[in-house]
C-alpha cells in the first residue's frame, strides 16, 4: 500500500500520480488534501510520514509546490527518509543507496511525465542492502 498526501498546490499532480498507481494495478491511500483551496502542506505531508511509520503503507509519495516544506514535514517524523527527487537518477540512487521510504516531489519544478518516471522508478527500485549503505541508513536511524 502507497500512502500519497499533497497540499494545495501538489493536487493536480497528485491526482495524475493516482491515475498512473491504478494504472499500474497498484493499491494506494490518499491522506489528502480534498481539492485545491489553500492549505497547510504540514498535516498531509504528516499524515503520509505517520502512515509509512506505523506499517499502515510500505512507501510514500508527498507533493507540494516545490517539494521542499512537505519533504522536512515528513522527516520529522521518527523513522521516515524521504527524499525530494526532480530527476530519475536521484529516485533509483535514493532507494538503492539510502532506502527512501517517502518520495517527494514539487509539483511546479517538474512536468507529468517525469514525475511519473520517477514515481515509477522510486517505486520498482530495490534498497542494495550493500553494507556500506546499510551502515549509513542504521547511523541516520540512530539519529
């Protein structure tokens, strides 16, 4: 299960990120927001870092303007690495190197087709499980 929240200004991408998950057969949760009246990106990109924490969903995709305030959001959150990917290259080094568990991306930085790209690419790449990247995952865990 994909846990996926944006704010206001990540919606329409949002919606075409879910279209693209069904698509692909894909099971998701939408952790909002409900349309496109100005909101704070905090309690989505929250709600979609508590969801992949608690084991309630596997990943996360979080979408806001610029990618940048939903990405700390769901940082905070114990147990969380998201990382804010503009391109297919850092989406597959992040899983492979760093185990991302939440994406993030901005909606008004990149266009459809590569956030889907990379959407796909986030989601179909393995963690390495090389040991020099598993040790540095343990020591951003301990932290």
């Amino acid at each position: 299960m994909i846990a996926i929240g944006s704010d206001h200004g990540g919606f329409d991408l949002k919606q075409k990120v879910m279209a693209h998950l069904q698509e692909r057969g894909l099971e998701y949760k939408d952790y909002g927001c409900a349309d496109k009246s100005s909101c704070d990106y905090p309690v989505y990109g929250a709600a979609v870092a508590k969801a992949v924490a608690s084991g309630k969903c596997d990943r996360g995709i979080v979408i806001c303007t610029t990618g940048i305030g939903i990405s700390i959001t769901a940082n905070k959150v114990k147990g969380i690495r998201c990382a804010l990917c503009g391109d297919p290259v850092s989406a597959r080094l992040t899983r492979e190197h760093n185990d991302a568990n939440v994406l993030a991306m901005g909606a008004s930085i990149i266009g459809e087709s590569v956030a889907l790209n990379i959407v796909d690419i986030f989601l179909d790449t393995e963690f390495s499980g090389v040991e020099r990247h598993q040790r540095r995952v343990d020591l951003i865990e301990q932290c």
